[in-house]
C-alpha cells in the first residue's frame, strides 16, 4: 500500500453516495443507468482511498429507507450489488481489501447474504483497506438492533444497567470494528445525514460536494481530503491556541 502525500490523512472516510439519479436525469437516461455509473465510481474511490493509506471506508450503498423506491429501482440495486461483488471479488482480494457488511442481515435475500458471507470471510484476514458496504442500513435501527442486544445481556443478568456506557454501546453497533468516521463526504449538495452512522458521526467533519457521485473522481476525493486536513478538530473544548 502506497502512503498518501496528503498531511493529516483521516484513518475513517464515509461516503454517502448521492446523485445517481440526477446524473441519469440530466443526460436523459433512465436512474438505473445512474446507479450502473455510481458503481464505476465506487471502484475508483475504493482503490484511491486504498493507495493513500486510508483504513476504512465506509459506502452508504442502500438504506432501509431506499425499499420504498419503486420496486423496479429496487430490484435494480439489489441484482448490481450481487453483479458487483461477484465480479469484482478477486480483485478486492488481490488489492488486500476487507469487506464488512454492515446493515440489518435479517431482511436480505438467501441468494445476497451467501455472497455477502462469502465475500467478508475470503477477505478477513487481508491486511489493506477495510471497506465497510452499508447495506439495508438506517443508522436508528441500528441502535435499535444495539439497544436489544444490550437488553438482552441486562434480561440475561450478563450486564447491570448501571454498566452500560459508550464503550459497550459501540460494542453492540454493526460497525464494531472500526473507530468512528473522521470525515463524512457527502456528494450531490444535501445538506443531511440522512440516517448515517448517527452515533458514529458525533464529531465527524462533514464534507459536502455539489458533485453527483457518477462524477466523482481521484481528484474530488483529494479535494475533500485536502478540505479535511484544514480543519481544526476541537471535540467539544476550547481552541489550542485561545
Ligand atoms: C443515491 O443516488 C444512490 C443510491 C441509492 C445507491 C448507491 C449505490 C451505488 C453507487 C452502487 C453501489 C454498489 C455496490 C456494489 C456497493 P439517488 O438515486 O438517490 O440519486 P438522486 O438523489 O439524484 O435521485
């Protein structure tokens, strides 16, 4: 892995990935075509992040709110993902990346979570980029699906109310693994989370781009890297220098 010339270089970028339809709007061409070109994009920004020595991306790919989108879209998004990571398996595995899936898992196609499975134990113990794909994600229900668990180890007389803190609360969200996003891009110019990684994003730097993502390319992400590494990160106190 080559490492970035960039100062400052955030270990966690989080991408939610917007625009895809408008792309395809302004060109004429139906959404999914959009979507077809968003995947394009992705492969670029995964490989970028991972020659500048980022360790985990995380991709917004599918919310749970994104089922309401006419069943056509839907069905659409569902057979690219499964296209996707079939095709491009062996080349995130040459390129040393980890694949996690985070999202709810109980709702997924038989067909989906197999390649999904398949994908995040051939790459568990590549040592490169972890590529975190959020996938019938909502960042409410997943601290719904915490608070349960949590629940469950109280009713299981595991754990006393009085213990539950930030640190087993992180424990139980699906991103367990990673630390929380320095940098959240956001591109085709809304100004939300849109239900990303809410507890994560506590004091993530917010970068947001009037780009639509089919358009994003190496040197976006520099300039969002760049923008990041400017930024003076207080986490609640004072200025250093006041
Ligand atoms: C938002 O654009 C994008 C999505 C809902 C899907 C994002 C998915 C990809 C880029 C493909 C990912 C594939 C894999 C394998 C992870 P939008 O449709 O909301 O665009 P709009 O706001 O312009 O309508």
């Amino acid at each position: 892995m080559r490492k970035s010339e960039l100062s400052n270089l955030p270990a966690h970028v989080a991408i939610i990935m917007d625009g895809n339809g408008r792309w395809a709007r302004r060109r004429a061409m139906p959404r999914f075509m959009g979507h077809r070109q968003g995947v394009a994009a992705l492969k670029k920004a995964v490989r970028y992040a991972s020659n500048q020595g980022i360790e985990t991306l995380t991709v917004y790919a599918f919310s749970t709110e994104n089922w309401q989108r006419p069943q056509e879209e839907v069905d659409f998004l569902l057979d690219l993902m499964y296209k996707t990571f079939v095709q491009e398996i062996e080349e995130l595995i040459e390129e040393q990346v980890r694949i996690i899936l985070i999202g709810d898992r109980t709702s997924l196609s038989h067909e989906l979570l197999e390649i999904w499975t398949q994908a995040e134990e051939r790459t568990a113990n590549n040592t490169g980029l972890t590529l975190n794909v959020a996938f019938n994600y909502g960042g409410r229900q997943e601290l719904v699906a915490a608070t349960k668990n949590l629940a469950e180890q109280v009713a299981r007389g595991e754990l006393a109310p009085e213990d539950i803190n930030e640190e087993n609360i992180n424990t139980a969200l699906y991103t367990w693994r990673s630390p929380d996003p320095d940098l959240i891009i956001r591109t085709g110019g809304e100004l939300r989370l849109s239900n990303f990684l809410l507890w994560q994003a506590a004091y993530s730097e917010i970068y947001v781009t009037d780009i639509l993502w089919p358009d994003f390319k190496e040197r976006d992400f520099s300039e969002a890297l760049q923008a990041y590494a400017h930024r003076e990160r207080r986490f609640g106190q004072v200025p250093v220098k006041e």
